[in-house]
C-alpha cells in the first residue's frame, strides 16, 4: 500500500509542479514505483517539466468518468521504466473531477505504487479541496518572500483543518548571497514564523530554467544543485536521515565551474 | 533621504535603511497576526468555556453576559473579554494575617 502525498502553496508561482516533477524522479531513481497527478485541470504542466507533453492520450478526466481505463490514462516515462505520469485534462473545466472522485482515485492509485505524488494548483477553491481529498500528507512549498509564507501559512491552516496533520516544509529559491547580506529571510527565518517540519531547503539556480527548457527534472543531472537538494528530500521522504546540504558560495561556484566542464 | 543618503547608497554604504529582511519578518509578522483572526467558531467556544471553568473558581460570574472576542489593534490584535462578576466568594481566610493575642 503506498503513500499519498499532494505537494500544495497557495501561491502560484512558487515551484509547485518543479518540486513534484523532481521528488518524483528522484523518488523512481532510487527504485520506487511512482505516480505523479496533475490536478491543475485546464491549466496543466507537469506533462511539460517531464518532458511527456506528446504521449498523452487520455487525462484525469477521462480516468475518472470511465472514458478509458485508469491503466490507459497513466503515461509510462521514457527515462525511468517504473515511473508514471497521470496528466490533468487541458479542454475541461475546473469542476469535472469532484472530490469524491479523487479520493476513489488515490485509493485505486495506492494499490498499485509506492508514492502518489499530486501537484495541486495554486488558490484555496475547488481545485486545492480536491488535490488534498485523497491525500495523507503535505509536502507545503514556499519561497523566502513575505506573499508566498503568509499563503503557506494559511495553507498549513487549511490542510490542519482537513485532517492532514504536521504538513512538511520545502524552502525553494534561496539565495545565499542575499540572506548573508540580511536582503532575504533565512531558512531560521521562516520556520521561526511558521513552525512546522522542514523537509528540505532548494538553492535558486538556472539549473532550473535550463531543465525545464528540455523537459528533464534536475535531479536527473548529477552536478545540479538543485537536483542534489531534491535527491536529499526523496531520501528523506524515505526515512533516511540527510542533513541539510550546504548553501556556501564557494561550494556553489566551484559547482557551477565543475557542471561547466562536464558539458553541462 | 538627503544628498549624502543618496551617495551613501550609490557608494554602498546604504546604512539609514535597515536590511530588508527585518523589515519582511516584521510584515509578515503582523499580516499573520491579522489572518489567524480568523479561527474557527469552535475554538472561541472552548475558549469562552474554559474562561468560565477558571474565572469560576474565584467568583461567581454572568455566564450568559460574557463576551470574549479578538479585536484589531494598530500593532496586532488583542483578546477582550467583558465579563460581569455577580458575586464574589469569600476567601478562605489566611491564617498568618490573624492577629495573635
């Protein structure tokens, strides 16, 4: 029986679908059977970050209304053979899964893999009410800026309300430059304020930007140092116990020279 | 900021203005406070009740009358509770302050 996990922030914006592409990936690296949901329905992207835009034949939608069976929805990913990808419909409307459905959904799912991993849209309305439905716990994304913490704050709020307890923090974009200068909160900083478990800091880097440009989560790239900071995270999701990587500057610039001449 | 300020600042020696980080905590701080005002109507129930169970312990109070709510202040918010007293009970008299003979 495997494990529900909707990654959630509120805001838009945040790195939601990145964080869900990558600990996915990460997660189906290290063996694990994975399933990734798109819930964001009329506004999907997971399928672009993963690089599985032109597989899909069937979505959610029609998982859910018996348009085809669940197995013929799931998009098999041409990287790694025991990972999966269940888009969200693109031409429908917000309202077309209902929340029942999800939760009819993830227990279907669960059978079947060891992580369900949902990526939920941005907003608190129906979409969020139904990515959360079927899940058993939060992965809270946020970035060190005041708009993006006072949503996860909330958002922490409204999980709590549904039953979904000690909801898990990833601090995504931190600039070490910045926080050493006093210009960006600190990961103390914001845990301070929102007092809930921290499951993993992620450095800001182009690292990002080139490997959503191809279509191939970062952590598929060994010299990323983002990717390394998604690897930790899957790890943890895992049990194991991984300190928090290093943010220095000298470690990130000698990373950069050395992705450099590795032809990345 | 005057001329020098703006220099100061051109030069990088910005040292009027606080690091911005401390002015983003206060912020987020106070726009905090103001959002988990909103708590649910059950949690003010229990509150309201476990008010009632202590304060009655010391005196007798118009349990119907009482009002306990969250109000916005300018630098936060503040819990005010209004709650009317009927009758106060006597204390059990404190030995040591009987005078000896």
């Amino acid at each position: 029986m495997g494990k529900v996990i909707v990654v959630t922030s509120g805001k838009g914006g945040v790195g939601k679908t990145t964080t869900t592409a990558n600990i996915g990936t990460a997660l189906a690296m290290m063996g694990q059977k994975v399933v990734m949901v798109d819930t964001d329905i009329g506004l999907r992207n997971l399928d672009v970050v993963l690089g599985l835009e032109n597989r899909i034949v069937y979505d959610i939608v029609d998982a859910v209304r018996g348009n085809c069976r669940l197995k013929q929805a799931l998009i098999k990913d041409k990287r790694l053979e025991n990972m999966f990808l269940l888009p969200a419909a693109q031409t429908k409307d917000k309202t077309a899964v209902t929340s029942d459905q999800m939760v009819e959904l993830c227990d279907k799912l669960k059978d079947e893999f060891d992580f369900v991993i949902i990526d939920c849209p941005a907003g608190i309305e129906h979409g969020f009410k139904n990515a959360i439905a079927g899940a058993e716990e939060a992965i809270v994304v946020t970035t060190p800026e005041v708009s993006a913490v006072r949503d996860a704050d909330r958002i922490i709020g409204l999980l709590e309300a549904a039953e979904i307890r000690a909801p898990k923090l990833i601090i995504n974009r931190i600039r070490v430059n910045m926080v050493k200068t006093g210009d960006m909160m600190s990961v103390e900083d914001i845990l301070d304020i929102l007092a809930v478990e921290l499951l993993g800091i992620v450095p800001d880097d182009d690292a990002i930007v080139i490997s959503t440009n191809r279509g191939e989560p970062t952590v598929l790239d060994s010299n990323s140092r983002p990717g390394e900071a998604f690897r930790n995270i899957a790890r943890r999701i895992c049990g194991e116990a991984v300190p928090l990587m290093s943010l220095d500057e000298k470690r990130g610039f000698f990373g950069k020279i050395k992705s450099l001449f590795a032809g990345d | 900021m005057g001329i020098s300020g703006v220099l100061a600042k051109f030069f990088g020696k910005d040292t009027e203005s606080e690091a911005s980080k401390t002015v983003a905590k206060e912020r987020l701080r106070l726009v905090l406070v103001h959002d988990r005002m909103d708590i649910s109507e059950q949690t003010m129930d229990s509150l309201r009740e476990d008010l009632i169970a202590v304060i009655g312990r010391y005196m007798e109070i118009d349990k119907d009358a009482l009002e306990v709510s969250l109000t916005r202040e300018d630098e936060g918010v503040a819990l005010v509770a209004n709650i009317p007293v009927l009758n106060l009970k006597r204390q059990p008299i404190d030995k040591s302050v009987i005078p000896e003979d």
